[in-house]
C-alpha cells in the first residue's frame, strides 16, 4: 500500500510532464500521483490522460481556471489520502529510489517535513554532473528551527539560489491537516519559502538530509525571466506577517528581519526600474525614501550596474544571475 503521494502542478508541460511522471512510477516504493493541471494552453492534459488509462495510482484533475501553482498544490493536497506528501514539479524527475530512502529515514521517528538536497542540471547534462542546492559537501542529518531556516533563505548567508526554500520535501499529512497548512494562493514566488516558514511556526519538526534523488531541471531564460513587482510586494507582505506572529522566538525575529530587508531592497529596486521605463523621475528618487538599510542596498546595487558589475556574484558556471 502506497505511504505517500506525490503531487504535481501542471501548467504547458506537453514536452516535460511524461518523463516527469514516468520517474514517479518508477519508483521503487509503491507512490500515488496527483496530476492537477492548471487550464494548461497545450496538450499536457491529453499527455496526462493517456497516462493515466495505463496507470491505475494516476489521478488526473484539471482546475476549472487558471489559478498558479499554490492553488494547484493546494487541491492536490486536499485529495491526498496517504500518510505522507512530497510535491513535484512537471519539469523535473526523480532517481528511482529517492521515495524509498526518504520514507526508511523518518520510519519510526518524529519528523514532519524531510527536506533532501536537490540536485540541479542542464538539458543534456549528466545528474553525476549536476550540483547540489544546498550544500556542496555532506550535511547528515540537520535539524532545522524557524530561525536556521529563515537564514538558509537569505542571500547573504546561502548565496544565490542556494536558498533552501527550494528544497521539495516529504510531509506528514496529519500535520499539515491540524494546523489547515496551505500554501497562499496569491502568491507566485517564494510561496514554498512562506509555507515551509508557517508550518515551522506551527510546530514542525523539520529536518535536512543529503541528495536522495530529487532533479531539478534548468531552462534558459528561467534564472532572468522577470518577476512581477507586485509579487515581489507579496513577498514583503509575508516577511511582515510572519514577524507579526506571537511567541516566535528572538533568532528567528532576528532572522525574518533580515530576509525582509532582503525582500524589501528587491522590491525597491523593482520599483526603481518601473519607474525609469515609466521616465518618472520623481517616482525614482522616490524608491530612495525608505530605510536607510534598504536605501544603501539600492545605491550598491546601482553601482554594481552602472560598473557592470553583476548583481549577485557569479556562482558555479552557467547558473550565475543574468
């Protein structure tokens, strides 16, 4: 009997999602798939269906309008009936035995979310070739607190797109069904960061672990493609929410106000940028008249430009920012 399902968003993935699900079934645990297609434009929901008919721990749903991948993951977990949750995304696959490792490392203990370490590659890219997220040596086991947490997600500690955000991990469904964990649906980045952040807040017990198979494919275009400045003010919004909470401790206040500055420079710099296409000088000196932390983050950022200096350092090859 299946011990976990794996869920999987699915928006135009026609030339990704096959291969994705095909890993799913492939592994060697019995797994259940959720496949909730969000109005896809292509025929990725034709792809799943026909897989489906042919695999029986296939459920195909398609919401009724397009609603991102926070409403997606949340009607796949509301439809999950196993012990265990693990999302996956419709581009990327998984090794055979990640499942199987994951489930005998939190067999008999008390862990709510297991975070293995994922592996990240190029189109054609070998995964013995690929690099780790996280951590480019061992880790073990590491236990995680809101504040550890919190820090593994902020630049000046992990570096860029080390953050541990992007980790996907299994989760216990019992856990996440008392405290009504969800992830906000108006979000469109960062949303795994938040969730993993309030279920920690809720009492979570979270751990990390080396690579156990999860690979994350890279696509061109996908580390520069703009971020709406709206999502990013999401994104501040939740820093505040989360530092509103009652009863966290000092470290993590500590730790949340350092990723909002993070949070609250990118969104100033957005807004900068809107405001020179919209030739607004005024709504550009404008951006400036915020705390200083984050007005001197500003100011680095446009010497960096105006040197042609890289915003973020340049990190392990082809995986630099644009």
């Amino acid at each position: 009997m299946a011990e976990v399902t794996l869920i999987i968003p699915c928006y135009n993935a026609a030339d990704t999602i096959a291969g994705t699900i095909e890993s799913a079934i492939a592994q060697t645990v019995p797994v259940r798939i959720i496949v909730v297609d969000d109005c896809s434009t292509d025929n990725s929901f034709e792809v799943v269906a026909a897989l489906a008919e042919q695999h029986p721990q296939i459920k195909l749903f398609r919401q009724a309008v397009n609603g991102g991948p926070g409403k997606a993951r949340n009607t796949g977990l509301r439809l999950a009936e196993t012990v265990w949750v693990a999302g996956l995304d419709s581009d990327d696959f998984l090794e055979p035995e990640r499942m199987e490792r994951l489930l005998a490392h939190v067999a008999g203990r008390e862990v709510d979310f297991l975070m293995d370490d994922i592996i990240r590659i190029w189109p054609g890219q070998r995964v013995d070739d690929g690099v780790r997220v996280w951590r480019d040596g061992p880790v073990g086991t590491v236990a995680m607190d809101l504040a550890a947490f919190v820090r593994e997600n902020t630049l000046k500690h992990t570096g860029f797109r080390r953050e541990i955000g992007y980790l996907k991990p299994l989760m216990r469904t019992a856990f996440l069904r008392k405290h009504g964990l969800e992830f906000r649906e108006d979000m469109r980045l960062a949303e795994d960061y938040e969730f993993y952040a309030r279920a920690l807040v809720a009492g979570a017990r979270l751990e990390v672990v080396d690579p156990c198979g999860y690979i994350a494919l890279n696509r061109e275009g996908s580390l520069s493609k703009a971020v709406p400045t709206k999502a990013m003010e999401k994104v501040v919004a939740a820093d505040r929410a989360l530092l509103a909470t009652p009863g966290i401790s000092t470290a993590a206040r500590a730790a949340l106000r350092e990723h909002l500055t993070q949070s609250q420079i990118d969104l100033q710099w957005m807004r900068l940028i809107d405001s020179v296409r919209a030739r607004s000088l005024p709504r550009a000196f404008g951006v400036l008249m915020t705390r200083p932390a984050v007005a001197a983050g500003v100011i680095l950022r446009l010497v960096k430009h105006a040197l042609k200096i890289p915003i973020y350092p340049e990190e392990r090859g082809k995986m630099a920012a644009a």
